[in-house]
C-alpha cells in the first residue's frame, strides 16, 4: 500500500534530523541522513497509510451508503405505517391473559 508521502518530505524531514546531530558526528552526516530516511520510509510503510484520493474515493463511497441507508430506513418506515393502517388492531393483538 502506498504511504503517499511526498519523497521530498521524507528527504527534507531526514535532513533536519541529521542537522541536529552534534557537531561531534559531523563526518557521518551524510551516512546518518541515510538512515533516517531509510528509518522514516519503514515506519510509514508500516502504518499501512493511503493516499489522500484514496480516502476520498472512499469517503464518497461511504456518503453515497448513508445517502441510501437513509432512504431505505424511509421506505421502511413508510411501509410499516401502510402494513399498520392496512391490517387494523394488529397492533392490539395481546397474547393471554395472565392473571
């Protein structure tokens, strides 16, 4: 699955993050800002992330569902009411009496 991250964020992100290395480790800086692109990449490979028209696509999908459901919870509604006008007293209908 793709991150959908820009590369030149992660680029930019490891960058930063080598440039807070002390001055002391200079000489591998090159080598640090590497790692933790390489670092970065992994951990958002494993989130399991997707792309913003992905999660659009899907929020879509997801409106249209409740655009349906909601119609649907309509009809049924409307279709009880003419079931409970259509048989009078079945809501009266009571099972022996206990007493």
């Amino acid at each position: 699955m793709s991150t959908g991250f820009d590369p030149r964020f992660l680029e930019d992100l490891a960058k930063r993050l080598s440039e807070s290395v002390p001055p002391q480790l200079a000489a591998l800086k090159g080598d640090i800002e590497s790692n933790f692109k390489s670092v970065l990449q992994a951990g958002l490979a494993r989130l399991e992330l997707v792309t913003r028209q992905e999660f659009d696509v899907q929020s879509g999908v997801l409106a249209r569902t409740r655009e349906k459901l909601t119609a649907l919870e309509a009809r049924l509604a409307a279709l009880e009411g003419e079931l409970g006008r259509a048989t009078p007293g079945a809501g009266e209908r009571a099972g022996p009496a206990s007493g």
